[in-house]
C-alpha cells in the first residue's frame, strides 16, 4: 500500500514536471516570436522605415506583456537581468528612428542603423549574433513561481523515490551509511 502511495505522487511530479517543461517552452518561443524575433529584424533591417515597424512592434509586445521595469532574478538583482535598462534603451533607439528625418542623407540612416545593431544584437563566445534581453524574460514575472513549481515538480519524483528505495525489505542500511542487500 505504501508503495503504491509512494509510486502515485512520482507519477504526479512527472506529469507537473511535463506540464512545466511545457509552459516554459511555451513562454520561450512566444517571446521569441512576438519580441526577440522582431528584435533580431529591427537590428538587421537595411532601412529606417523597416527597423523602424520591426522595433515598435517589439515595444508594443514589451508594454503589453509589462516588461517595463523590475529584474528577471529572484534572488539578488544583476545589471543583466534590469528589464528597465533594456526597455528604456529599446525606446530609446524607437527615439532616435522616429527622429530621423526623411530627407538625411544615406550616411545619416546608415549611422543611426548601425547604432540601433549595436544596441539590439551581440556576439556570443562561439560568433553567433543573439539578440540583447535580460536573462530569463520570457519567464517574467513568474520566475519566482516557475521555480518553486520545478522544485516541487522534482521533489515529488525524487523523494518518494528515494523512499522506495530504502525503505523495501530489501535493503537495510550499514553502520556506515551503505546500503546493502540481505
């Protein structure tokens, strides 16, 4: 009876660890979609006017959603992970697009879209160009709860596992600490 009681809340804890394996991924790729993505064509765009939608566009997302303000960390707050810095700045460059007059001159836009590259997109360690986001924003404001949800999740697989385990009659365990098979 014990057992089955012990195999039912590891049967649980996988489902929630499936079900918040799932809605991560799905937070991830709809950031993705509706504002790293739009991030990403706004840095590559080879005119104002296409940066110009592209980046406000992925401002719209960010105020929508509130990403304005606050830090993606839970414990202790980095430069990195500050959602106003990196807001301020996407509206910032949204600025300094709108300001550009339709008249400049071909070096005037090439100027202010290189700026724009510069302040979207980055080099990572291997070469690759990822787009400028505070870590862990896809899971914002929630990053609290999806990490007491993950906790839980491999809490309820792994203790009752390890109750499983030691405690069958199969096993006892040695004065030093090792388990061993009668």
């Amino acid at each position: 009876m014990k057992r089955q009681v012990f195999v039912t809340f590891c049967i649980i804890g996988v489902l929630s660890l499936f079900a918040y394996l799932g809605v991560r991924t799905w937070n991830s790729v709809s950031f993705d979609r509706n504002c790293s993505g739009l991030l990403k064509r706004a840095g590559d765009a080879n005119t104002v006017e296409m940066a110009k939608e592209q980046l406000k566009m992925a401002v719209n997302y960010c105020e929508t959603h509130e990403l304005t303000s606050g830090y993606t960390s839970v414990m202790y707050n980095t430069p990195d992970e500050e959602i106003g810095f990196w807001y301020n700045n996407l509206k910032s460059s949204l600025g300094e697009l709108n300001a550009v007059v339709p008249n400049a001159t071909q070096m005037e836009k090439s100027n202010v879209l290189m700026k724009l590259r510069e302040t979207l997109l980055d080099t990572d360690d291997k070469g690759k160009t990822v787009v400028t986001c505070p870590k862990g924003i896809s899971r914002y404001p929630y990053n609290l709860l999806y990490g007491i949800w993950g906790i839980f999740s491999l809490m309820m697989i792994g203790i009752p596992w390890i109750l499983i385990r030691f405690t069958s009659s199969r096993y006892s365990a040695s004065p030093l600490g090792r388990f061993r098979k009668r």
